[in-house]
C-alpha cells in the first residue's frame, strides 16, 4: 500500500507546478508540438522540455514523433479528470484559501 501512495505522491508532485498544470490545460483541447506549447505558453522550449520529460516520467503525458515533429497529448482521459477535480476543490474552498494567504494575516 506505502507504494502505491508514494507513486501517487509522486504524481501529485508532478502536479504541483502552475507550468506544468498549464501544459496539461492546454493539452486538453488536443496533441500539440513542443514548439505550438513553447509559443501559446511563453516560455523557452528547453524549459518547457524540462516539464514535459516530468509530465512523461509520471505517465502523466505521451508523445509521438511524426516527422520532424513530436506530437504530446495526454495520457489518459483521467489526466484531465484530476486536474478537473482539484480546480473543483479550489472553487469549493477558495473563500477559506484566499483568507489564509499570508498578506491576510
């Protein structure tokens, strides 16, 4: 059990970068090249290479190499279902959250 929980801590550390849930946004609407992602994003595509190589790792994204070109999309549809719930939870909590916030205390 102590492993499986350590995978899924390890997927939501991969979860845990405002890029990376970006990246996974926009990969919602379908697969994108690295360089499609680098311009809609606004960063460097060595930067972005750096979380999408931790997107994959997690099993969070896939790629395919047609070309020239690497195409990424997600994983899995649950990819999308993850990212849906936790943006969920904020709406839920967001009054409790934003009161929390340092400048508040």
């Amino acid at each position: 059990m102590r492993k499986i929980l350590q995978l899924q801590a390890d997927i939501c550390s991969a979860l845990s970068n405002v890029t990376r849930l970006e990246i996974i946004f926009l990969l919602r609407e379908g697969e994108k090249t690295v360089s499609e992602l680098s311009l809609e994003l606004g960063v460097s595509m060595s930067n972005l290479s750096q979380h999408l190589r931790i997107l994959k790792e997690k099993g969070l994204v896939k790629f395919s190499k047609r070309g020239q070109h690497i195409y990424y999309s997600l994983a899995h549809s649950s990819v999308e279902n993850i990212c849906n719930s936790m943006r969920q939870i904020v709406k839920e909590n967001l009054e409790t959250i934003l009161s929390l916030r340092p400048s508040n205390l």
